[in-house]
C-alpha cells in the first residue's frame, strides 16, 4: 500500500504526515506520541542529557549546550517509561529487544528542541527540557 499522507489509512501514514518536515506530536487514544523525522539509521537516548541523538554520535555536554537549537514543540508525557521505535516497526505487538530503545522521561510537559551538530561526525538531535511550570517538580530515580 502506498505512502498516503494527505489522507492517512494507516498509523504509518499519520506519523508520516505528523513529522512532516521534522517532527510532530500525534494523538494516540488517550495520550500522544511524538514524531520525529530523521534521514539517520542510528540513534540513541542520551539520559544524562535527555537527548535523542539521531546520527551513531553522543556529544558531550558542552557540545549540547553549545549547540544552537530551534524549532521548539511542546509534548506532554503522561507516562514515565517510553519507548523509542522506527514508525514501520508493527508496535502493536511484541516488540524485540533492538527493535526499540527504552526512554525515561518524568511525567510532565517538555520543550523539544532540534540543532544539527558537526564534530568527528555529523548528526541531528532533539533535546528535552521540562517547562517551566513542570522543572520545580518531583525528580525521578
């Protein structure tokens, strides 16, 4: 069946029209999930810095914060543990291990943030900043 993101059918289609050009917040029953476009393969959940790395490469701290980020979005977390799966994967049923990677995130309200970074290596990322009215709140473990 062909890619339709002017009319989705299917949950790819609607993440695809989500992202569409970099990311999006999609409705998911009662919650939401956050769509983010990447043209890397490899990526990774950097929890120290709550980022997303889109491109094989962790930069250091100074690199983030460093960096110039963009394009804020707004995503509200509901439940603590997440997982990090590639839209074509069939979530509905029991995913194995390498098919996603597990994130933590306290429930809550985040800014993401987007910037492209270049050291050894090129890569995307998205960072994820509790708002203001939730950085005050319970820390988790």
């Amino acid at each position: 069946m062909p890619l339709n993101t002017t009319e989705p059918l299917t949950d790819y289609d609607r993440a695809c029209a989500a992202a569409w050009p970099g990311r999006g917040v999609l409705t998911l029953g009662h919650g939401s999930a956050l769509v983010l476009y990447t043209e890397f393969d490899l990526h990774a959940w950097d929890d120290a810095n709550h980022a997303l790395a889109c491109g094989g490469w962790l930069p250091t701290a100074a690199q983030l914060d460093g960096a110039s980020w963009s394009d804020p979005l707004l995503w509200t977390v509901a439940e603590a543990d997440l997982v990090l799966i590639n839209s074509a994967e069939a979530g509905r049923d029991a995913l194995e291990t390498g098919e996603y990677i597990p994130v933590h995130l306290i429930s809550g309200t985040y800014r993401v943030d987007y910037a492209d970074l270049e050291a050894d290596s090129v890569g995307c990322f998205h960072r994820f900043t509790p708002t203001a009215a939730d950085a005050s709140g319970p820390k988790g473990p």
